[in-house]
C-alpha cells in the first residue's frame, strides 16, 4: 500500500485552479458526504409522501416518469457516497472534484423537486397542494444546515424548487388569490435565503472559533510537551543531585574520619598544650564539615521528595537513649546538663523523621548554650480521644530577638546575637531548623519557637499519641558521665573497616588507649581468621557497614558471634551514609551506629558505653 503523501507534495500535485484547503475546510466536506444516508432516507420518503397525495391523480406516464428520474438520481446519490466510503481519507484535489459532482447532483434534485411542484400543481383537493407545498418547502428548510457553508449553492437549490411552484402558481387563473399566494411563496423564498444567510455567518464564526481553538490546543500540547520535558530533566537533575550528595557525603566522611582519629592519636602522644590545641581545632573543623554534609543532603532529599512518611508507635524511652548517647558527651565537654523528662510515653510518628527533628533542636540548643543545659520533655496535652503529647526542647543559651523569630525557619538564615558568637556556633549553612520545619511539615505536626533575649529558647511539637509496643528484652541504660580517662588496657577490640586510612587510624587510636587490636578490610579476611587454629575472643567489635564485594558489617557480625555463641559480643557499627536509617537492623542485630566522621570522644563515649554495659 502507498503511503500518503507528505501536505507538501498533495498541494503540488492539486490540479490547476484548486487551491489547498485548510484542514476544517476538508473535515467540511467531509461532512457533507457523510450527511448523504440521512438526505436519501429523506427523498424516499418525501416521493413516498408526493405518490399517495397524487397518485390517482397525476397522468401516469407524468408520475413514472418522475418517480424514475428520481431514482436514478437517488442511486446516483448512493454511488457516490459509497466511493467515499472506499476512500474515506481521501486527499485534497480528490474531495473537491468529488464536491463539484456533488453540488451538480444536489441541484438536479432540486430540480426535480421543483418539477414536482410544477407538474402536480392544480390536482386534487387543497389539502393536497398544500402537502406539496409543505414536502417542498420542508426540503428547503432542511438544506439549511447542509448547504449553510455553501451559500450560493443553497440559493440555486431553493430556486430550482421554489420558482417553478411559484410561477406555476402565479400563472394558476382558475381559483382566486393565486398571485397572493405567488407572492407569500415568494416571501417565503426570500426569507429562506435570508435564514442560510443568517446560519452560514454564524456556521463560519464556530467555525473560526473551533479552527481557533484546535490551534490553541496544539499550542497547549506543545507547551505541555516542553514543560514536560522540563519536568523530567528537573526530576533527573534532583536525582543526580541527591545522588551526587549522597556519594560526596559518603566519600568525603572517610578521609575526615580518618583526620579526626590521626588528630585524636596524635593528641594521646604528645603532651604538648600547641599540639592539643591544634588537635582540638582540626575536631572542631571536622564536626563542622559533617554538619555540613547532613544538612546538605537532608535538604535535597526533602527537595526531591525522597522521604516518605511511615507513622508508628515510637517509645520515647528508646528515642531519648539514643539522644542522650549521642549529645552527652558533646554536653559534658560543653559543661553543660543534658536531661529528658517524659521518657515514659509513646508518640505515634516517623520514627526516623522524629529523631532527625529532635537532633536538629538538641544539636542547635547545645551550640547556643553556653551555661545551664538542654532539657528534652514531652507531656500529655489534651484528654481522650483528642490526646496529643506536646514534645519540647528547651535550653538556657543566647535566644532569639524577637524581629528574628519569624525567619528562623527560613533557608541560609542564621540568627544574628548582639553579642559575637563563638567560633562553633557559626558553624553551619542555616539549614538545620529549615530541615526541622520541613520534617514537620511533612508528618502534618505543629511546630512553634518562643524565646527571650539571654534567657533561652524553648521548640514544640505537638505530635499524635501512639500505643505502647510490646515491650523489649531490655532496656538501654543510659551513660550518666563520660569517662574522660578511659583506658582499654588488656582489651581486645576486632576493626573491620576497608578504608586503609581510616583503619589504621582506629588502630593507632585503640592502642593508644591501651587496647590489643586486631584489623581486616572485609568479610572474607575475618572468616579466614575465624577458621584459624584458636583466634582470641573479642571484647569489642567495631566494623564498617558497607564493604567490598557488596558485603555488609552485619555479616561480619554474624559470623563472629556466631564463632562464640555463648555471648553476644558488643558492636558498633560506623557508616559514611545517612541516606536510609538501621534502627530496626540495629535493634534485630543489637549494635550501636555512629556516623561518619565520628570524633574521638563520640567515639570513646560509645566504647565505654559498650563496655560499661556488658
């Protein structure tokens, strides 16, 4: 089958004196010829109605002879609607010869028509001619909306019909009133060419506004195409955004992990006041960068609609062990107290969104507070069904004018002191309470500030109240004072961890705390190890989460605890990813996480801790 001709190449091949149409203008006629079966339908029963009225009135060669005439022209008719139906999508040039051959066989029934009215004009009754007149002009009135576009082939149509009727009538001297009624038939003619004028200036104006529109809506289709396009690039640019994010995080952690535990080494080896001043600024510089990377990244996974609500009942208890194992030592250094209150209900919430917005607030609070403390509360608000728990962190530090407050949730806003701030409450890009608000904002929970210049700031969140889950083996106790002068000596920790770097600055920071040590950089070496003649049973694990070879350090748990199955060795387990939570890998596996970089003293708080316990 040949395909079609491209709109080009059908205008040239148009024959001389056809001028391309617009595409309403081919739907047009179309329409016309589709209109076709009706129009027949309509002659038949139009000369069925002129063959009762003057059947036995009419000579009879008069009556066959027209009654064949108008079947040839209505088989005509039919032949030509049904070669349109064989080439129904036919071209340009094509539908126009086919109209000039329809509008001829158009008026020759209309000539019939009014031959019609000629011949049987005069016989029979008046009910009689006046069926004549109404089956005329009935033809007319109906080829408005079918010749409505072609106005001038309409008034042809009506005048090959009206005027032999009406010279017929005029010429008629048997009966009185004849050249009135000539005259109301001329009116009637006139009046019926004014109605298709009247029709074909409004049939044109839909038309201009249906061509107007079908033009708007290919412009609306192209602009949705382009905005989609826009989309979609947006979409995947959000994408490798958080993608490049989360890699950048993880890659940059490693090396600063190892400068912080190189740095802490260094310290335990010389006593020089220079050096731990240094050491303690490059921990500082560190902490400030991972604050950086986890607000970057928790902005861009908000941004790009990467974090998804899932409510549960949380236990406050196990979310404040959790704070207070994280953010007391950094308030214990800051001689600050750090205390919850409320621990024993239970909220219904992200558990996962829940503890970033309260590390968020207890992180900012311990940064601006320089005396008193931090307290994290929760109370019962409300009664019954209505019952919220309303979740509060307050401290005791710098607070926030006034003018301030309705910015402080904003994106890069940090809050101005009229005091100078100190070199670690600067650090910071101003996204850590935008976070907070956004969090929030996504678990549908209220989030309010007040404060006072010099008295402190208090934060609230007014969170759904949850029903206490089945209650687990035990709980976490909490580590009340950090052990500044930890000592590991004659313990014997396992290090599992692939970057040689940060490896072997865990090395020489455990043996500088009197710990024997023993290292791998993946799952196979410590299964080697395992399967040696009588390996020594550890006092602490401490292993990286993600390994070569696609390997993880829960496997590297399980196979040494699986080793000596009496006990459950402790574990810790650091990772340079924030992108998914391990709090139900880390209950199931009973380890703590630390995310890197972690700072010696976060991490020799967490090795008592461990120890402590067990």
């Amino acid at each position: 089958m040949a395909s079609r001709p491209p709109a080009d190449d059908r205008a040239a091949a148009l024959p001389a004196g056809l001028p391309e149409l617009p595409r309403g203008e081919l739907d047009r006629l179309r329409a016309l010829f589709v209109q076709t079966p009706a129009t027949l339908v309509g002659y038949v029963l139009g000369a069925a109605v002129l063959t009762w009225l003057f059947w036995a009135l009419a000579p009879r060669a008069q009556m066959l002879g027209w009654l064949g005439a108008m079947a040839l022209l209505w088989g005509l008719r039919l032949a030509h609607y049904l070669r349109f139906l064989r080439h129904a999508r036919a071209e340009n040039g094509t539908l126009q010869r086919w109209r000039t051959s329809w509008q001829l066989l158009v008026l020759l029934n209309g000539a019939l028509w009014g031959l019609a009215g000629w011949m049987f004009w005069g016989l029979g009754a008046p009910y009689q001619r006046l069926g004549l007149i109404l089956v005329l002009y009935s033809y007319c009135v109906s080829a408005v909306q079918l010749l409505g576009p072609q106005p001038r082939v309409f008034v042809g149509y009506i005048a090959v019909v009206f005027a032999p009727v009406i010279v017929r009538i005029a010429s008629d001297g048997r009966e009185a009133g004849h050249v009135e009624l000539a005259v109301i038939a001329t009116l009637v003619f006139l009046s019926t060419a004014l109605m298709v004028r009247t029709h074909g200036s409004a049939l044109a104006l839909a038309i201009s506004l249906k061509a107007q529109t079908e033009e708007l809506a290919d412009r609306l289709r192209v602009q949705m195409a382009v905005a989609d396009e826009a989309r979609r690039a947006a979409e995947a640019a959000s994408r490798a955004k958080t993608q490049f994010f989360a890699a950048a995080s993880h890659d940059l952690r490693q090396p600063l992990h190892a400068m912080g535990l190189f740095a802490e080494a260094l310290r335990q080896r010389s006593h020089d006041p220079e050096v731990a001043s240094l050491v303690n600024s490059i921990n500082e510089s560190v902490d400030a960068l991972e604050g950086l990377f986890s607000e970057l990244l928790d902005i861009t996974r908000i941004d790009s609609g990467g974090v998804e609500v899932q409510p549960q009942s949380v236990r406050l208890k196990d979310l404040f062990a959790r704070l207070r194992l994280h953010f007391e030592p950094i308030a214990f250094e800051k001689g600050l107290m750090l205390s919850f209150r409320g621990a024993q209900h239970v909220a219904l919430a992200d558990p996962v969104l829940l503890e970033r917005i309260l590390r968020n607030l207890v992180s900012n609070a311990i940064r601006y507070t320089d005396d008193g403390g931090v307290l994290v509360a929760c109370r019962l608000r409300g009664a019954g069904g209505a019952s919220r728990l309303l979740l509060q962190v307050w401290d005791s530090g710098i607070g926030i004018a006034e003018a301030a407050l309705p910015h402080v949730f904003d994106e890069f806003y940090q809050v101005h002191s009229r005091r100078p701030l100190e070199p670690h409450q600067r650090k910071g890009l101003g996204l850590g309470l935008s976070i907070v608000q956004r969090l929030a904002a996504l678990m549908e929970v209220p989030l309010t500030v007040r404060s006072r210049v010099g008295h402190g700031t208090v934060f609230s969140l007014l969170v759904p109240l949850g029903r206490a889950p089945r209650p687990l083996e035990a709980d976490v106790p909490a580590v009340t004072k950090l052990p500044i002068g930890l000592t590991l000596q004659a313990r014997f920790v396992v290090v599992v961890e692939d970057e040689a770097a940060v490896r072997d600055g865990l090395v020489v920071l455990l043996q500088a705390w009197g710990a024997d040590v023993v290292a791998f950089d993946s799952v196979e070496a410590v299964e080697a190890w395992l399967a040696s003649a009588a390996p020594r049973r550890p006092d602490l694990l401490l292993v990286d989460y993600r390994l070569p070879g696609g390997r993880t350090g829960i496997e590297a748990l399980v196979a040494l605890r699986a080793r000596w199955p009496g006990s459950r060795l402790p574990a810790i387990v650091v990772t340079g990813s924030s992108l998914a939570g391990h709090e139900d890998e880390a209950q199931t596996y009973d380890y703590h996480l630390l995310i890197k970089p972690v700072l010696p003293n976060r991490l020799r708080a967490m090795i008592a801790f461990k120890l402590g316990v067990r």
